[in-house]
C-alpha cells in the first residue's frame, strides 16, 4: 500500500487525538511511507492542506504527548459531502488530492456525519472502479453510532460528568440542611442521552449521587417535574438533578424552547437562547420559592483531556490501529466497532462492519435501562458504563498546567 | 490548652479542608487532647454539632482523602454575627458551648465576613475577660483578603481556571478559519478580579492564551467591547474572552443587569439572571452577526479538587498549623498571612496579623498590572499568580472517580 492520509470530523472528544495515534502507529508498524494528516477534515483535505505525521509522531514523545492533547490536533471540520448525482466535483478532487499524493487510503474519525462522507466516498470508488480504500473511526461523546458496544470519547466525557458532578454535589451541600439548594445540572446530548445518564456514576460509596436524571430518549413533562422536586424538597434540603440539553416535551418542542408566562427573549429581543438548565432553575424558582441554580456542562465535558478515561483512550488508540490492519486486509466501506466480549473482567476487542448500516442511524439509551420512575438509570447501565470511566493517563504538566502538542 | 475546634465558613474552596488537616496535625502535635469540628461553622456550633476529628483523621490514609475532598468536609455557613450591643445571646452561647466542652480555642477559616466573626469573638473575649483564643485562617478563591500575599484557595481554582481555558481555546479553535466562533467565558469573582486575571496563565508555550481579559476593577465599557471583538475578527476567527461576573459599567451597574433593546426578562417575566456572559455573546450575535457563546466556570472553578494546586494544597495546611501555633503561643484575635519571602525560587512563610485590619477589607487587583489596553494582565501579574499554581495532589481513584471523605 502507497501512503495513507487519516482525518478528524465534527465535534471533538477527549480521546479524538488518541485514533490519530493509534493510525500512526499501526502505518508506520506495517511499513507505509508516509502518514499524511487532513488539517480541518475533508474541506482542508479540497484545499490539499495535509501535514506529514512524522514531523510530529516520530518520537514515542509525541505520541505520549498527542495522547494527552484535547480537541482535534489536526483540525475538525463540519463538511457535508454532496450527492453524486448533485456534482462529482468534490469527489473528483479529493481523489486527485489522494493520486496527486500516492495515497491509498483514507481513514476518517467521526460519528454519524462523517460516517456518511466514509459511505459516500467508498460508494463513490466502488462504482467508478477506484482502488482507494475507506474506513471509518468511531468518536462521538454522544455513543449514539450503532453496531459498536460503545464510541470513544464517550468514556472520557462520562468520567468528566461523574467526577464534575461528585464535586458539584458535596459543594452543593455545604450548608447543609440550612439553606435550600436546588442545583440542576445541563449535560451535552440533544438526541441520544447517554452523556446526561452517566450522571448516575457520580453514585458511590462516599456520594449519594444525584437525584433524578432526565434523559431525551423520555417525554418530559414539567408540571411531573416541579412535581417531584417538591417532594424531595420534603425529605432532604440539597438536591442536584442531570438533565440532558436535548429533553423535549410532549409536542416535541426542546424544554429550551419553552417560552413560560412571560416569553423568554434575551437582552435583545431575540428569543431566549440559554439552555433548558437555567429554564428549570428559573422554573423551580418561580414555582416552588426555592433558591435554585444551573451548571451547564457545556464544551468543558468534552474538551477536559486532563481527566479523560484511560480506557477510553486505549480503545480510542486501539480503533485507530484496527482500522489500518482492515484497510491493509482489504476492507473498505466499513466502521471500526468495538465489541465487548466479556463483562467481568471488562474487555473489548475491535471488529469492523458495513458502513451501510451504520451511518446516519442514531442509538438511543434503551428504555430498560432507564427506572421506573423515568428519571433514574438501572444497574444495567451502571454495568455497560462503568467499565468505559477506569483509569486515568495523568497529564503532563509544565509550569502548573497540561501541556499539548499543537500544529505548527 | 485544653481542647480546641475548628470551623469552615463561606463560599468553599478546592483546599479549604487542607487547613482543616493542618489545624488537626499542629494540635495533635502539640498534645492536644481533642480537637472538634464545628458542623456548618458557627451556626451549627450553636446548637453544639460539633465531632471528634480523631474519627476522620487519626490515619494518615485520612488526611490523605482529606486534602483532596471537595467543598467544606466540616459544612460551612454563612452566618452573619449581630453587633454586641443588639444582644449578646449567640456570644453567650458560643462561650457557653466551648467551656462546656473545655475549648480554649477557636479556629475559622474562612474569608472576609469570617474574619470579622473572629474579630467580634476576640473582642468580646477581651471585654468579658474570657481566656478563650480566636483565630483565623485565610480562605477564599476570590483572593480579597488584605495583608496577606494571597489567599488558600485562589491557586487552586487559578489552575483550573487556566487548565480549562488552554482545552477550551483548543476546542475553540477545531474548525480554524472555516468558522467564526467567539467563545466568553465567565468567571467568578463579584468585586475582585483576580480570578478572571488568572485567565492569562492559560498562555504558553503551546497555547496562544484568551484574546482579552475583563476585571471588575476596570469600568466595562460596552462599545469598546464590540469594538475590539469587531477588530479581533478582522485579524483571526476563532476568539476566546473571559470576563469576571462582576464586570460593571460607567453607572455602576453589573453587566448582567444591563436589559439592552428587548428587555431581559426570564421566562417567567422577572429580571433575567443570566450572567454577564451570555448577555455578551449574545451582543456580539446581535451586533456584529458572529456565532457567539459562552461558558460559566461556574461552582466548577471552586469545587475541583481533582486539579487542586499542590502548592495551595500545601499552604492552606501550613495556615492551618500556624494558626494552631500562634494559638498555643498565646495569639487571640489575629489572621495567619503569607509572606512571599522569594520570588524565585518561590517560597513563602506564615506570620500572623491583627484581625482588626484585615476583617471587612477588600483587595483588588492593582492597576498597574492590568495592561494599558484595560483587558490584559503584566509580566508582574504572572510572576505573582504562576507560582501559585504549580504542583498536583494527584487525586485516589476509586471506579473510575476521585475518592473524597465525607462526614458519617
């Protein structure tokens, strides 16, 4: 096989940089010459804007240092591939981009969307009798790609909510059972709420965890939800409560699009953009009486590489790595998965699948791994969660904080 | 000495519970036979919830988990002490519940209105010729406190507050110049800027830094905020900005009360109680027609124990000792301070002040190290902050989350 080119897409993770390494390092074990990185995904890649990987990861440094760097180190890119039939123009260039550098495959890190440009692109080079091979790279920390067991960078951002969210509780009730504190914390997922359920890992043998959860895979209903708090406001004084961003009420608008008595408009007239947490909160407060706050998570929960999830990043590495020897096989068309073989000890072993059924389908939390009462995570989950939050890589620091491999 | 206790009180910090440690380490040192914890500081001790801290802390396994617990173990509060001369019922009940339990001394740690609880407590001890000792032990992120070269807790959240602005800055920029994303990130510190100044410490060698920074200290002027980010966007695309809460305009008033065009108004028709932060993105969407958003640091930046700073760590356990020490050398009604001896190599002493001149007294950040532009920090800033930073405390794994002591 000539070179390779591999690229980051879509919202970045913990443990994005981590695949990169892991194609790095299984090209460069198999001989490739060159392992070329897309900056800013498939749009840099029209531009032919490509960096050579050994500049940065020839040394066992750069890699240890890659490992630990949060967000795309290439660049990310939101680029929707259009259909053949609407123009082979960009189709055309990307492969001129890929002859004009010797290269015979293309790896691409993503979730659902990129995923579709891996479909797109391998359809395209099947049918115009290309030799060109290409492989996908599951990351999203909204583990909603199906097929896999799980997605890196998921772990990451869970072991980042249910470290946060420990924090949050015992400084939520510092003053005890003498002051109220109603603190509704706003988790990333607008779909799939994988993310807002790995709240219930802050639960453990020191930490009472938090109260109620609130996933978009389960109709909210707001009158239920003020219901509730009220009653746990009977029985205990601090109370912290996961909401996902994505809840949605039973006409299917987003709880944050709710517009309450008085329409919620922002300072400029336009209508309120601020996220379902404060909503609640502002909600709780003008209900019930009671001092109620929001902590939105917001891009921190993904972006945190300092306490990301060792295995996560060895899974991360490792679908990396299972995607050259795939390609170096033969594969084409097709997504890394991650498959888990055994529960106890934990273990997972990477296979790969028909990027057919993959792309553009959305796996949601199941609904009995959800409690009774809609608003809780059974040990069913805990058991497929769990496992995905051990271990840490700790950071490199140099003069007080993580240091990161950035381009040139 | 008989027995002594110790309380926390106020807003918590990542090493609030580190000063706890020291207290418990000098007075066992010393011999002291018990040394009790008031349960939600000096409202609790007034209907007597105190606890024997031999329970916690006699292993050193548990000053271990203690120095990296969030949030006050002990519980804190904020409880204002009435004037003398309006009744002396809570001094009575506070002496009359030390001598009960045969306490000789008092230790609160906490900030600037904890300071005066210690002042009104070693006064009226001198008035009423009681033997009793008071003294406090410096606390708070907001860094205010005056006399002393800074406070425990400030270096902890300056580190987290420049760790996650080096990931945000990263995550900010993942689509280059293909997206326009200005990014404001909020802060704490309501008076006192020195938290949101320590947003310059995210500059390095591989981090390009936040584009500007506002403190409270200089009049935010609205216009000249629209200006420089119309400016900036003409030179890059991608723009992070971080704001203390606290920033306030030529009248006096808080940006987050400003009410722009439409009137900011919640939900449910009250005053909008977003922070200055999306109150800004959402002027720059409106006026300069950039994507926009922020991000409050939140209880996060205080809570985050798992990245405290070593060397706070370590200061606020040595405040704790000294203030023991002082105590058994017959100090009462004093603060212990730190004193930078060196700037390089860093190295700081403990001494104590008298209470009277430091109790209701704010420091902010001086004028000559913000820069001449009014939204940067000097050299001399970082020379002062840097240090305060450096070092980890890495924190007790325990499935996947950082281990914390709490109270049974």
């Amino acid at each position: 096989m000539g070179n390779i080119v591999v690229g980051q897409s879509g919202g970045p993770t913990a443990v994005i940089n981590s695949s990169v390494a892991g194609v790095y390092e299984a090209a460069k074990a198999a001989g490739v010459n060159k392992v070329y990185g897309m900056v800013f995904g498939i749009q840099g890649f029209l531009e032919e804007k490509i960096l050579d990987l050994d500049e940065y990861l020839s040394t066992q440094d750069g890699i240890e240092l890659l490992m630990r760097t949060p967000s795309a180190f290439l660049g990310s890119c939101r680029f929707k591939m259009p259909k053949p039939e609407d123009g082979t123009q960009v189709y055309e260039r990307i492969f001129e981009v890929m002859e004009k550098n010797d290269i015979d495959a293309l790896f691409y890190i993503g979730g659902n969307d990129s995923m579709d440009t891996v479909k797109m692109l391998s359809d395209y080079a099947a049918a115009h009798g290309k030799k060109q091979r290409f492989v996908g790279v599951p990351k999203t920390v909204d583990n909603d790609l199906p097929v896999t067991d799980h997605c890196p960078g998921f772990g990451s951002a869970a072991k980042y909510i249910a470290t946060s969210l420990k924090e949050l509780i015992r400084d939520n009730a510092v003053y005890g059972d003498y002051r109220t504190a109603v603190l509704i914390v706003e988790i990333m997922g607008r779909h799939a709420g994988w993310l807002a359920a790995a709240a219930a890992l802050a639960k453990d043998e020191t930490c009472e965890g938090v109260d109620a959860i609130y996933l978009p895979e389960i109709v909210f209903d707001v009158d239920a939800f003020v219901d509730k708090v009220d009653a746990l406001t009977k029985e205990k004084k601090t109370i912290v409560i996961a909401v996902s961003e994505g809840i949605k009420v039973a006409d299917g608008r987003f709880v944050c699009e709710l517009t309450g008595a008085g329409g919620a408009k922002d300072a400029f007239g336009h209508t309120q953009l601020s996220g379902c947490g404060v909503f609640l909160a502002q909600l709780l407060s003008s209900k019930l009486g009671v001092k109620a706050r929001a902590v939105e998570l917001s891009t921190l929960q993904r972006a945190a590489t300092h306490i990301a999830s060792l295995t996560d990043i060895e899974e991360a590495r490792m679908a990396g790595k299972a995607a050259v020897n795939a390609a170096l096989s033969g594969e084409t068309g097709v997504m890394v998965t991650l498959n888990r073989v055994s529960d106890n000890p934990y273990k997972c072993e990477t296979a790969v699948h028909d990027i057919h059924s993959i792309a553009n389908v959305e796996r949601n939390v199941p609904f009995n791994w959800v409690g009774e009462d809609g608003c809780s995570m059974t040990e069913e989950f805990e058991a497929y969660a769990r496992p995905l939050i051990m271990g840490e890589l700790v950071p490199i620091y140099e003069n007080g904080t993580p240091k990161h491999l950035v381009r040139k």
